[in-house]
C-alpha cells in the first residue's frame, strides 16, 4: 500500500511517530508551528536575538572568548560561525574528529577560520573507542547507530566550554531547514550509550573528565555542566531567516566555501548510515529533512515527494566500502549485521522513563537556554 503524506508538508506514515489531524495535517507541521511561535521571525524576534547576543558578550567581556561553537565543515555550522562574527562576538571554533571527515569540509573550516580569525580546536577521538562504538551499535540493531558521535560532539564542546570557562554553547541547526528528527529514529542518551558499549562492546570507555570527556555524558555529566559549570546551549539559526541557497551564495563568496555534494556529507560516514537506514530499516532521513524545507517555502511538496522516490546521492558505493573496510568488518561479517532484527532504544535500558516522569522540571530548562526547546518537544510533546 502507498504511505499516507501529510496534506501540508511531504511526511509520510512510514516516518515513526507520525500522527495526522482530521484534516490530513501531520504532528510535525505542528512541532514545526509552534517553534515558529517561539522563535518569530518579526520585529520582536530579532530584538530577542540581538539581546541575547548582547547579553553574552556582556557576560563575557574579560575573556577571550564569548562562546564555544561546533563546526563540521559544512553549510549550518559554518554559516552559524560566519553570523557571530558579524554580530560581534570571539567564538572558538570546536571540530570533533571522528575518523570519517569529508576532505572538501576539512578546508572549509581550514578557509572559514583563518579568513573570519576564529580560532579551532580540533578534539580529535580514540579510534579504538570510536570505532568499538560504532560496530557495538551496529551490533544493537537500532536506526540510531550514529548516536556516539553526536554524543562525542556534544561532550567536546562542553569539555572545551568547561576548561576555557566559557558559558555558552552554540550549534548551527535550523528546524526550519532541517526538521526535527523523530525520537525512534534518534534517541540521544548516554546510558543509552552505556548499556550498548556494556553488551555489545569490546574496549573499555576511558573515564570521564570534565576537560575530557571522552564518549560519557551521562545525567551526572550533563548536571554538572550545567549547573555547576553553568553552560548554556544557543542554536543561533531559530531566530533568523536562514534560506539555504542565499547562504551558498554568502559562503562562497565571502569565506570560499565548497559545498560536500549533499546535507550530512561533512562527515564520510553518512554515506553508509544512509545505505543502512534504507536497506534495513526502511528510513529515509530526507522525509523530515524536506519536509522542513517544504514548511519554510525553499522546496516544492511536489519536488519534496519526487526527490524521496529516488536513492539519494550520497549512497556511493565506494564511499560505503571504505566505510566498511575502515571500521574493519568483512562483508561476511557486515552481512550478519544487516541480517540482524531491527530494534529501537526501547529495547535497551536507558533513562527515557525517569526523564517523562520529570519532564515538566526539564520544560524549565527550556527557558534557562540549558535545554533547546525543539529538544524538550521531540521526546515529551510531539514524536
């Protein structure tokens, strides 16, 4: 049977959480509605961004840096960077090296900070922890196998934050481009990360520490930065018109900017996470990515709907080779993992349930820019 699409934007009924209203409209334009309420994009909305910004450089005047920013390479970080600057504040650019960057984002955060004098750090992983990860959760069986990284982003640039006694955090994510992903899909926890490792993991995780932290942002983790450490998490790119090819245009012409071929693609990896997604567990990330960009006017629904029909380029065949042969599996060994039964973090222990039971007290955060909303609402309200 064909997938029921939403009336209003392309999601269909294979994306996990979905819900239509009587009138065909799905949960996800909802989400999408009511972030745009919280962050307008009128008058009062760019009053609040420039006080915010104000604000921190306020807080931050007799140091060296206002904020910490993640940077990959591609379009949303490095643009998020540009914007800073233009606004006035010393960001320090943090790249998290994985084992799988794309060369050509290499040189744009190379380009993008020597032209912008921004200055990088590169937190660069274990690869024997980085890689025992990866095929633990391969392992697990779960649509959320690209978990540990973005745990390891997040835990590097609150690591950095803490040593340089910076209190603010910015990531370069829009949902109005990108969409929110549902929570099946990617559920983001470090026990969740810890009870994988412990069953289907090899080398021992190194301990955590609040300058390094490694893979571990657990509860315990994540309180200590912040409250004790006072960190906050600001996604400039909610606040502001941010079309996607007017940005292109911008970062070629100001920083020298070279597109990777396709959204994720800073990160080589991508391309077999995408191959997986779609081979064994029927997904398709482009659904909610498209779908955003449908809502804000930057995509046809119909163009949204005839794109998904088709695999996506960033399935290349030589890259997922490489990908598998880099992680060190043989195809036999590959094989067993595809053949394995899909399962979600639902299936492992994590905290989800001591997190609904205090959900209300993380909704607070929300307002304390220690939590992003959009967060709060995939896993509480929406997905």
């Amino acid at each position: 049977m064909n997938p029921k699409i939403c009336s209003r934007c392309s999601i269909d009924s294979t994306v996990a959480g979905v819900r239509f209203d009587p009138s065909g409209e799905c949960n996800f334009c909802k989400m999408h509605d009511e972030l745009d309420r919280a962050y307008p994009l009128n008058e009062k909305g760019r009053e609040n961004f420039e006080h915010l910004m104000g604000t921190i450089r306020e807080n931050s005047r007799d140091k060296p840096y206002d904020c910490v920013v993640g940077i990959s390479g591609g379009r949303d970080s490095t643009y998020t960077l540009y914007l800073l600057k233009k606004m006035g504040l010393r960001p320090l650019a943090v790249y998290f090296n994985d084992g799988f960057s794309n060369p050509v984002a290499g040189e744009n955060m190379t380009r993008a900070t020597k032209i912008l004098n921004v200055d990088m750090r590169t937190i660069t992983s274990d690869w024997r922890e980085s890689k025992d990860l990866r095929i633990a959760f391969l392992k697990a069986s779960t649509p959320d196998f690209g978990m540990p990284t973005d745990l390891g982003i997040a835990a590097a640039l609150y690591g950095v934050a803490a040593k340089e006694k910076i209190r603010h955090v910015m990531i370069g994510q829009s949902f109005r481009t990108e969409g929110v992903c549902p929570l099946e899909w990617l559920y983001f926890e470090g026990k969740y990360l810890k009870q994988v490792h412990h069953l289907f993991g090899s080398v021992p995780l190194r301990p955590w520490k609040p300058e390094d932290p490694g893979f571990n942002l657990g509860l315990s983790e994540f309180c200590y930065y912040a409250f004790i450490k006072r960190i906050k998490t600001i996604l400039p790119l909610y606040y502001i018109e941010y079309n996607r090819t007017d940005v292109d245009e911008i970062l070629s012409r100001e920083l020298g900017w070279i597109n990777t071929g396709a959204h994720y693609y800073d990160d080589l990896y991508q391309s077999l996470m995408t191959y997986i997604l779609r081979v064994k567990f029927g997904i398709d990330r482009r659904l909610f990515n498209y779908a955003a960009l449908v809502r804000s006017g930057q995509m046809t629904r119909k163009e949204a709907i005839e794109r998904t029909h088709k695999i996506y380029s960033i399935e290349d065949p030589k890259v997922i080779q490489l990908c598998i042969k880099r992680l060190g599996l043989t195809p036999e060994e590959f094989d067993e993992i595809m053949a394995l039964e899909p399962k979600t973090f639902k299936d492992y222990r994590t905290n989800y349930n001591f997190l609904v039971k205090i959900k209300y007290l993380i909704k607070i955060t929300t307002y304390l820019h220690i939590v992003p909303k959009s967060t709060y609402m995939k896993y509480f309200e929406f997905c």
